[in-house]
C-alpha cells in the first residue's frame, strides 16, 4: 500500500476517534479495571510472608519481565499500520507520540490512572493474577505476577517523567537505573527500531535483537503516516 493511501487510512483513523467518545469511554473502562485490580493486589501483597533478600530478588526479575513486555508491546504498537481494522483509532493515536513527545503535565496519579487505559493486554492478565491469588499458588509466582501486573503502569509513569520532569527525584531514580532517563530514551526517538523498552530500559540489549529481525522500523513507516495528520497533535487521554 503507498505512502498516500496510509495517511488516509491514517487520518481518517484518527477522525473516528475524535468523534466517537466511545473510544475515551474504553479508555476509562480498560483504567478502572487495571487500577481497581492492580490495588486488591497490593493490599494482598501485606499477607505474603517473603524473606526480604527473596522478595528484592523477585523485584529485580520482576523489573525485567515488565521491562520487556511492555517494551514488546511498544515494539509491536509502532510496527503496526491496521488503521482500517477495529483497533485503528488506538493504534493511531498510539503513533503521535513520535510526532509530539511531550505530555500535557498532570499529578502523578492522574497520569498513573490514565496511562493505565490503552492497556489492554494487561486486563486479562491481571484477572488471571487475581484468579490464581484465589487458590494456593506459590507465593513466589504470586508475588512475580503481581509486581509485573503493578509496575506495567509504572512504566508508563516512567514515560511520562522522562519526557516531562528534571525534578531531582527523579534524575536521582533515574541515575540509579530504576526509572528510564532521557539519555537512554533518546535512542527511540532519535534513531529508527531500537530502544523500545520504557521502565527503565534494562532489556533493550535484547528487545534491539528482536526488532531487527521482525521490523523495518518506524521512521519510514508509521512516523511517515502519522506526519500527514493535520489534526490534533496530541492524544488526547487526558481530556477523560
Ligand atoms: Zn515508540
Ligand atoms: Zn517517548
């Protein structure tokens, strides 16, 4: 398909979710259910009976895992151009982020609660976490899944604050390597198919393998349909 035809399919994609609430409506649904499960687990996690140096050792898989993951699903987001399949309107207004990377500012709460709406994936997986918590599952892949189904949402905060904060705090989180900096962001944004991984950026060395054998990248593709929208720039999320 060309260049042409994609920046329709594009555009038109992008009308559609202007126009129809329904998609903001999903949004907020996708939110309230992450963040209302996301806090029965947590709650949960006070009855666990852990040994701390085991629990920070979980935490440090479970970085990775939700580094990864989420870093997959970026990758597979910027790959893809269905504009025209149902999911179109989400996966273009995915796209502006390379045009505008900049947010609009929020509290930290607020960004938490509505980067926690596109999502999807993480719905079911929760929902699976708080089946399992129902029975007698190891406490060890308990507490694994959970810290993955909390932390996916902090990596979206992690986003945000590397585009949008030079706050002390977090350029401190950020030099100890437990929240993504911009030094290492950059890579995405400035080069093409690299550096999809957005908590803190620890499993880029094998997310780049990946994307070069799966993808073309997306400064020839997707960027190129995103840049003929001459709409809103910004997704607009944060106007629940
Ligand atoms: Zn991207
Ligand atoms: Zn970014």
């Amino acid at each position: 398909m060309n260049l042409n035809t994609k920046q329709r399919a594009f555009n038109k994609a992008m009308t559609q979710y202007h126009d129809n609430k329904n998609y903001q409506k999903i949004y907020k649904l996708v939110s309230i259910l992450n963040v209302g499960m996301q806090m029965y687990l947590f709650i949960l996690l006070f009855t666990f009976s852990i040994e701390w140096y085991i629990f920070f050792l979980i935490l440090f898989i479970s970085y990775f895992i939700t580094d990864f993951v989420n870093g997959y699903v970026h990758m597979y987001m910027d790959n893809n151009d269905r504009y025209d399949s149902m999911v179109g309107p989400f996966i273009a207004s995915f796209h502006l982020h390379h045009r505008t990377p900049e947010y609009k500012n929020f509290s930290i709460v607020r960004i938490y609660f509505n980067e926690s709406g596109p999502k999807f994936w993480l719905v079911p997986f929760l929902i699976l976490t708080v089946i399992l918590s129902l029975f007698s599952v190891s406490e060890y892949i308990l507490l694994t899944l959970i810290l993955v189904g909390i932390l996916s949402s902090v990596a979206e905060v992690s986003h945000f604050l590397c585009h949008n904060s030079n706050s002390k705090v977090v350029l401190f989180l950020q030099k100890m390597n437990l929240l993504l900096s911009m030094k290492h962001h950059d890579n995405h944004h400035e080069k093409d198919n690299q550096s999809y991984a957005f908590l803190n950026g620890m499993s880029d060395f094998l997310l780049d393998r990946i994307a070069s054998k799966l993808y073309r990248g997306y400064k020839e593709n997707s960027d190129l349909h995103a840049n003929g929208y001459v709409g809103v720039g910004t997704d607009n999320r944060d106007k629940l």
